[in-house]
C-alpha cells in the first residue's frame, strides 16, 4: 500500500474524474436508468454534521430529526405509490426485490400456501428481476410479449395454477408503453392466489400521475437513485425501498420508523411477522435525505408536473429520429422509448454498438442497449424531464449524423469513438485473464 | 428549477409529437388516473427547504454528543481531502461504468479499491463493493454453498448481531442452515464445541475481532473448516484493523468479507457503508457483483473495463451469482481516496492510535470500582467493560449527562446484562475519557446508593 | 465456413464426431460466431457420466454464457486442455482444434442429432 503526498493524491483523483462522463458534464439517454439532473441542495442537506455524525445506535431521543425525516419519507411514499407502508431499509433495486420476495415466501408459508414456487416474469423484464426470484429458490418462467409491445394476457392466464406465488412486472414496461391490461393481469393473478410486484425502475413516468396500489400491486420497490434524484455515484450507492399493501405490510423488515402517540418518533422493532433486517442497519439514510429535499421542493404538483415532460421529452426524441431508426411499436410512448438498428444493420453491418461508440464521440453517453431481447439491435431511450429541447435536438442530430455515416462509410463505424479517453478496450483478453484471478488488481513488478 | 421547459417550448414539442396535451401523452388509461390530492405538504421554495432540513438536523442531539459508541458503526477523522476529490461532480454523477470509453475514472477508481482490498486482505481478487458487511455476509455464504453444495453455514455467535439477523432473514427464504457456536468465558468464539456441528458445513464463519471487540483466533476457525472440506469465512466489521492484524490469508481464511465504513465514511444514522469480499483466485467466477480488470485499447493504452460479466444478472439472469446491480461504488471512492490520502504509514499509524486510547480508556474505567473488563482477551479499538449495576441504565444516565457510552450489549445478548460494549478512536481524547469515567464514577454510586 | 459432413449436429449447436464407441464433442462455427470471443471453457472432468440433452458445461464469451448440453451419453475421457488453457481455438478452428471433450458412448442412441445439410438448413433459418 502506498504512501503519498496530498498533491499526488489530488491530481491522481482529479485527472481521474476528467476521464468520466457524468450527468453534470454529459447527457445520458439512458433507458430504465432515469439520469435526471442531480440537485445540489440535496448534496448540501445530506452533509450536515446533525446528519452525518448520528451513529446508528443512538437511543431514539437523541435521533428524531433524523427519525421525523424517514417518517415523512414513508408516509409521502405510501401516499405517493398507493400503499399501506414503506420499508425504508433495502440498499438498492435489486436489493428492495430480494427483500420484496422473501416476504412473499414468507406470506406464502404463513398462510399455508409453501408450495407455490413459480415467479412469472415478462420476457422484457430486467435481469434483477429473475435473479432475485431464484435467489429465494422460485422457478422463474417468462411471459412473451404481443406484436404491440405488452405482455401477452393469455400467455400470463395460461401459466396461473396452484404454485403461483409472485408476478414482477414494470409499468410502464422496458419498451416505454403502459401495460393497458394491468388490472385485467392484477385481478387474473389474485384470482390464481399470487401476488403482484411492482418493479419500480420506470415509475418516472408515473408519479403523481397512478399508484401503483390503484393498478392492484401488492408489493413494490422503488429506486431512489432513478425516479428521486439521488446520484449515480458511478455505481451506487442507491436507495430501494420497499412499499407492501395492508395484506402484507406485516412483513416489511425491521426495524421500520413509527409515530408515537405522543407525537415523537422511534424506529419500531416489535414487527413479529417481519421477515427480518436486510441490512445491518435501518437505512441509505444519507441517500434518503436526498430524495426527501427533492420531494419536499416539488410537492405532489411538482412531482406530477415532472413525470409529464419525461413523457413529453421521450416522445420528442422518438418523433424526431424514427424516421431513421425503426421505431417497433406505434402507440405514443411513455417516459421511454425503443428503437431498432436492425435494418441499418441489414442495409450497412453497422450496430447498435457501433451507433452507439459514435454517440460517445459527441459526448452523449450511449442509451441502454440490446435490452428487451425482444427487440433485435435494441436501443432504449429515456430523455428524462431535466434536459433542454436543444440537448435532444443535438441528440437527434447526432444520430442523423451517425446514420448517415453508417450508410456511407459503414467500415469507419468499427473504428469509433475515436476521441475519448480510450477507445475500444480488448474485453476478450480481460476476461481470459480474470477466469484464472489475474489483471484484476494492481500487482508490484 | 430543474425542468428547463417553457410554454412555448411544450407546445412546439407537442405539434412534432403530434399529440394535443401534456394530460393526453402522459395520464394513465382505465380511469387510472390519481383523482383526489395524496396530501403531501405544499411545495417549499428552496431556502425554506433548507431551513426546514437544517432544522430536522439540529434536532439530533445525538450526534452532538460525545461519544463511544462502536458496534459495526466507527467514528473516525475524514480528511477533508475526501470528500472533496471523491464527491467532485464527475465522479457523484456519473453512471454505472457499462461503457469503457466513457468511464475510466470511475473503472481505475474501482481497480485501485479492489487493489486496496486485496492488500489489506491479502487475498487475490477482490470485487467492486457490496452493500454492506451483512450482506457482504450473505454473499459469501452463498458463494461457499455454490463451491461445494452444502447448505449448513456454521456462524459463530460472537458476530456481529446485525449480520447474523441478515443471514437469518435470507437463511429462511433460501432453505440454509445456520448453526450458531457459542462464545466462551474469554468472550471468543468456542470452536473445540463446535467441533461436530462443522462436520457437513459449507463454511465456518468467524469475525476478528469480533462483536465484543475481541481478537479470534482466525487460524483455529480456519483449521476446523478445512478439517471438515469447508470453507474459512473471516469477517471484519471494523476494517481499520486490517492495519494491524494478521491478513484473513494469512490466517487460512478462503473468503474476506465486511464493512470499510471506517476509510472515511460518515456514521451517517446507518448509511450508506461499504462492504466488501474478497478471495483467493479459485473462487473468482463465484464472486458476486461487478469485477473491474485491466487490458489495453485497439491504440495500446492501457485501460479498464468490467469484466466477468457472465457471472451478473444483466447476461446470466436466474443463473446469475448474485442478484446485486447498483451497488456502493461512490463509498467505495471515497474508501479509496481515504486510503491513498492516508497511505499506509498513516494508516498504520491512525490504527496505532486507536490501540493506545482504547487501552487508555480502558485503564481509566477498570480503575472505577466495580468495573472491569468483561473478557480478558486482547482488543483492538473496542472492548466490553463488565459494570456493577445494569448496563443499559448506565447508558441511559450518561445520556442525561450528554453522552453516549456504549451500547448495552443486553441489547442482543439476553444474558449479557452487565456489560457495555465501548469503542474509543483517533477521535477520542483524553478529556472525553476523564469526563466519563468521572460521569460514570457518579452514576454507579448514584445507583448503588439507590438501591 | 461450410458444416463438415463427417459429424451430427444438434440444435443447441455442437458437433459430436462418432467412431465406433468413442466421440469427441465440440461446438460449430455458429455458436463460435453468436458467442463472440471466448474466454472461458468449462467441461466435465473425465470420468464423468454424461446424459444426452443435459447440461454438462458452459462456455463465455464477453458478453453471453451459453450452457453446453451432451449430445449423447457417455463417460467423459479426454478434456481438450488446450482450449481450457487458449480459448481462441474455440473461435478460430471449431471442428478441429477447438474441440471440447472425448467421451466413450453409453449406448448407440442418436436421437436429437441431425446431419450436416439438416443442420446448414437449420442455421439458414435462424
């Protein structure tokens, strides 16, 4: 380990961060990731000393500031989401769907229904999705999708029987359209005995506009670092918390925040139901401070108004390049959308990839890519409501540019980006090294 | 204000959409449509909204007190370098690093934290962070049942209470076994009794030093799971001792998990930490989460890249080793930086520190009537002080008196009434441990004389 | 890169190359190609009984696993340790050096095995 001076130490992590894109510095059209503009009130908030320095184990008393803050958390959230109560404890999405499932298992054994073991998830469901559903030990098995881009009902119905326990589903889903036949699906699934789970990735498009709760949801996450502006960070730390109707609120883990009668505030462990903690302490709580000043300076209005410019700003950049990119379902869309680069393939060998270490070039980061697999040479993209009309009208340049440049010198499109920091990196020779635990740390000559 | 659009801009996008309204594009079909107010407060203007939170920090006396609390959660000195090179906007801001050319601060930044890990480890590969120690915990367990099938998880009782109800809450849903090994009078883990619940154990698992602050012999735990075909999990809360202690490797351990909240990351009421797993190099493809590697671009240039990504949820789905996507790569920066402004010499020396107040602290309160240490095991920045009258109405006085001493280990362990578990760092000084040792003087008097 | 006729093929896209009771398995230039560039193989080590249709290893690249399933049962007697140590092979010359394991034949079943026209038709339809 090394010893160094505070000036090699500031140019080392300086120089460093110029080798980064960042919503600050680039736009990020990245479906299901939700990169909004990160505010810097909620930077300045979440470090004050009063928060920073309240360790975990301080009694109650000496904690209600913090307390009174995840209270307000948790009532706005279940308000927000239609639901009962939030657990406020799960670190991340995925970690919110673990936790989501093993109070399903939980509810499932309680009520003498163990058996039931299949999770149903739609073909265009995030990878978390099913990986959360067999960690706990269910069967996972995968509804397709319509020609229209919606899961197929009749598929779903077909699949219900006796070891149902839990369908995870998005709405909107990860091609960006509203799942017209939710309540048809939420009241088929209750019918079966299961349980519906909301993943929350792209609640971006609806808060303050349905509740998931309304759509007939019994469990949902949700993802902080998405829908509530709390940062990337590169890679987390995020926020996930877990919301669960009356039916199954008793499961949330512990301990959750409650109001005393007396009006003061206690983290409440006496949750005999509770599947138990997920994490060794109550919260992201340095995250959730974040969401909370995002929540409290827009209000409900605030709120609504922001989920209706994602959608304006998605379908925007949709109408202005589906006249180059094909655009596989017909139906506006919501805060997301996607495109095909099959045909540009088939017309020129160029790819998604290709479009995409283009966009790189310009100093757009690349949209979420080859995701849904139902969609071949997938491009998703997710505008956000914070970028101007004059960042998507570059966008929309850019890939005309790009499209063009296919068409004319489809060869120099496997030679981008040719202007960032580095360019494409050598993934097979990594990966050989790695399976045998080299390359993976700096080693000493 | 975040949204940039005006009228005019809204309803120019409109007419190229092709669509008449906001309310048309975006409500819900089906009569979905949220009718009545959800009763959020108003909107606050920005000013209003920082008093209002400033205000909500200020009713945190807890965090304005002196404190000794330990127990998972360190108190540590964060070099104001920190945060200001880790929380520059493009390192804050930026996404999960997917493409390589976009993204080579935060890739080496990882690179350097695995580098980090592995060294005070001493193990070979290391990933990107986990959430936290308890599910750094999980993880680990889960990748020593993927090693050899076994689903019994031998857990010694001295760990961390919090990781253990973590492992719990998973056990149930995933059809584990988890068997406890009872500490013993020296308040470390009892391995010859725990001798035959190994037999059949996908891992052993031992914490050093452990919940009570006590140091573990790593070596024994790591030699009873070999005996019986597991393997060595070594657990560390308090990862400051890394810098003193014998390497989880060097003691046999196969896997190296725990907390790093203590390089630079604020207690923060509970979060977020950092946690982290390493091993030796078989066990590479069974590790979890993201693993950044080195190679070179089409120019040459070295460069970084994650890479074993067969083994995440986005390629491999239910098949996947883990379901965790987002995970702390911020907190793991931060830890990073921390450690190069620190470097290993001061590290060292930080270490050295909490070692001498904690045997300072030690000394001034064993010298109290009635006081002793609980466990006559060496320690390293945290100890459990055995008290005459019960622990938990001791803390409950010095917190009147604007302390916060210890967490009453009765707390987690039932039959543990006497005994408060107490924590001193490079934070700690010398008056802080003379006004508590005198507050603590006065309330056991106090009490004795009361009863 | 044309099938080689001296082999069956299934439609999890390996090879498998009969002489009397021994095989050698591999996978074809299709799967090679889907897959991208290999980084590691995993096999069963001999001694191994093998089903016919289960899944018996794995094969990475960058970006995709694919599960590698016995087109015949058997007892696994050779790994191709060359290609566990150099993955390129797999890419560069599947039907030959590239390929994965040698087993001996449990039974003379070749159900689920198709020959190499019916295999070039399956690949054009893909």
């Amino acid at each position: 380990m090394p010893d160094l001076a505070e000036i090699e130490v500031a140019r080392h992590f300086t120089e460093l961060s110029h080798r980064n894109f960042s919503v600050d510095t680039n736009f990020y059209p990245l479906g299901s990731c939700t990169m909004k503009y990160n505010p810097k009130l909620n930077e300045a908030v979440a470090g004050f000393p009063g928060f920073t320095d309240l360790h975990p184990f301080a009694p109650d008393s000496g904690a209600q500031g913090a307390l009174h803050l995840l209270y307000d958390m948790e009532r706005s959230l279940s308000a927000l989401f239609g639901m009962t109560e939030f657990s406020l404890m799960p670190a991340a999405g995925a970690h919110g769907e673990i936790t989501a499932m093993l109070m399903a298992k939980k509810y499932f054994a309680q009520t003498g229904q163990g058996t039931r073991d299949v999770c149903l998830v739609p073909d265009t469901a995030h990878g978390t999705n099913p990986a959360s559903a067999a960690m706990v030990g269910y069967r996972v098995v995968s509804i397709p999708s319509t020609s229209r881009g919606r899961t197929n009902v009749a598929a779903l119905k077909s699949k219900l029987d006796g070891s149902t326990a839990v369908c995870m589903m998005t709405n909107p889903n990860t091609l960006g359209l509203f799942e017209d036949d939710i309540i048809d699906i939420t009241k088929a699934v209750h019918a079966a005995g299961g349980l519906m789970y909301y993943d929350g990735a792209n609640a971006n498009a609806i808060v303050g506009l349905v509740r998931p709760g309304d759509m007939g949801f019994d469990l949902l996450h949700l993802n902080l670092h998405k829908t509530f502006s709390v940062p990337h960070g590169g890679g987390g730390p995020g926020s996930g918390p877990v919301g669960a109707n009356a039916k199954l609120a008793k499961y949330l883990p512990k301990p959750v925040v409650v109001r005393n009668d007396d009006g003061s505030f206690a983290l409440d462990w006496e949750r005999a139901s509770s599947i138990g903690p997920v994490r060794a302490f109550w919260s992201h709580f340095l995250a959730i401070v974040r969401a909370y000043a995002y929540i409290i300076v827009h209000g409900e209005e605030g709120l609504r108004r922001n989920s209706q410019l994602a959608v304006l700003n998605a379908n925007y950049v949709r109408a202005k390049i589906k006249d180059v990119l094909t655009v596989p379902y017909e139906d506006f869309c919501r805060h997301e959308f996607v495109c095909s680069a099959e045909t540009l393939k088939k017309e020129t060998g160029v790819r998604a990839l290709d479009l995409a270490k283009g966009l790189l070039d310009a100093g757009i980061h690349a949209p979420t890519m080859y995701w849904p697999h139902v969609v071949p040479e997938c491009l998703m993209i997710e505008p956000t409501e914070t970028e101007t009309r004059e960042t998507l009208d570059n966008f929309s340049a850019t890939i005309h540019a790009l499209v063009k440049q296919a068409h004319d010198d489809p060869a120099s499109m496997a030679e981008l980006p040719l202007h960032t920091p580095v360019r494409r990196v050598d993934e097979a020779h990594v990966g050989r090294q790695a399976n045998k635990g080299i390359g993976l740390r700096w080693q000493p000559k | 204000m975040y949204t940039p659009h005006t009228d005019d801009e809204i309803r120019a996008m409109l007419a190229e959409i092709g669509a008449p309204s906001l309310e048309a594009l975006s409500s819900p079909p089906l009569g979905l449509e949220i009718k009545e107010s959800l009763g959020l407060p108003p909107a606050l203007p920005e000013a209003e909204a920082y008093a209002h939170l400033k205000a909500l920090a200020g009713k945190n006396d807890g965090a304005r007190k002196v404190s000794f609390l330990g127990a998972g959660a360190y108190r540590h000195y964060q070099p104001p370098a920190v945060p200001w090179f880790a929380m520059r906007s493009e390192f804050l801001t930026a996404y999960t690093p997917y493409q390589a050319e976009a993204s080579q601060g935060s890739l080496q930044a990882i690179f350097e934290w695995q580098t980090y890990v592995c060294l005070l480890t001493g193990m070979d590969v290391s990933n990107a962070s986990l959430y936290d120690g308890a599910t750094a915990l999980v993880e680990g367990v889960i990748m020593a049942m993927h090693t050899n099938g076994r689903k019994r998880v031998v857990v010694s009782q001295a760990v961390h209470p919090m990781y253990r109800a973590v492992l719990a809450t998973y056990a149930t849903g995933m059809g584990l076994e988890v068997i406890d090994l009872p500490y013993n009078a020296a308040g470390v883990t009892d391995l010859e009794g725990g001798a035959d619940h190994a037999r059949g154990a996908s891992c052993v698992v031992v914490q050093s030093p452990n919940f009570f602050g006590c140091i573990e012999d790593v070596d024994a735990g790591s030699k009873l799971a070999h005996d019986n075909d597991a393997l060595s999990v070594c657990v560390t809360a308090e990862a400051l001792s890394l810098a003193v202690l014998k390497t989880p490797r060097e003691s046999g351990a196969d896997i190296a998990l725990g907390e790093a909240q203590s390089f630079g990351l604020p207690v923060g009421y509970g979060g977020p930490y950092v946690g982290f797993i390493a091993s030796t190099k078989e066990h590479v493809r069974r590790l979890p989460g993201r693993l950044v590697g080195e190679t070179t671009d089409v120019a040459g240039r070295r460069a970084f890249v994650l890479t074993l990504q067969g083994r995440e949820q986005h390629i491999r789905r239910e098949l996947a080793t883990s379901n965790i996507c987002t995970n702390q790569a911020l907190c793991a920066l931060i830890a990073t930086v921390y450690l190069a402004t620190v470097g290993a010499t001061g590290l060292r020396a930080i270490a050295t520190t909490n070692l001498r107040r904690a045997r300072e602290l030690s000394d001034a309160l064993t010298s109290i009537t009635g006081f002793s240490r609980a466990f006559a095991t060496p320690f390293f920045n945290e100890f459990c002080l055995r008290t005459p009258v019960p622990a938990e109405q001791l803390a409950r006085a010095l917190e009147r008196r604007g302390m916060l001493a210890g967490l009453p280990l009765s707390r987690f362990y039932p039959e543990l009434t006497h005994h408060l578990l107490i924590c001193a760092t490079e934070l700690t000084t010398p008056d802080d441990i003379r006004h508590l040792n005198s507050a603590l003087a006065e309330e056991t008097s106090r009490a004795v004389a009361a009863v | 890169m044309a099938q080689p006729t001296d082999r069956l093929y299934t439609k999890e896209h390996e090879w498998v190359k009969i002489d009397g009771t021994n095989a050698v398995v591999g996978i074809t230039d299709y799967a090679q190609s889907s897959l991208g560039d290999i980084v590691y193989v995993e096999m069963p080590r001999p001694g191994v009984a093998v089903e016919r249709g289960k899944p018996v290893g794995v094969v990475e690249s960058v970006k995709a696993v694919s599960d590698i399933y016995a087109p015949v049962s058997g007892t696994i007697v050779e790994v191709n340790a060359a290609v566990e140590e150099d993955q390129k092979k797999v890419n560069s010359d599947p039907y030959g050096d590239g390929w994965l394991v040698k087993l001996k034949l449990a039974d003379a079943d070749k159900t689920g095995l198709m020959d190499a026209a019916a295999y070039e038709e399956l690949v054009k339809s893909l």
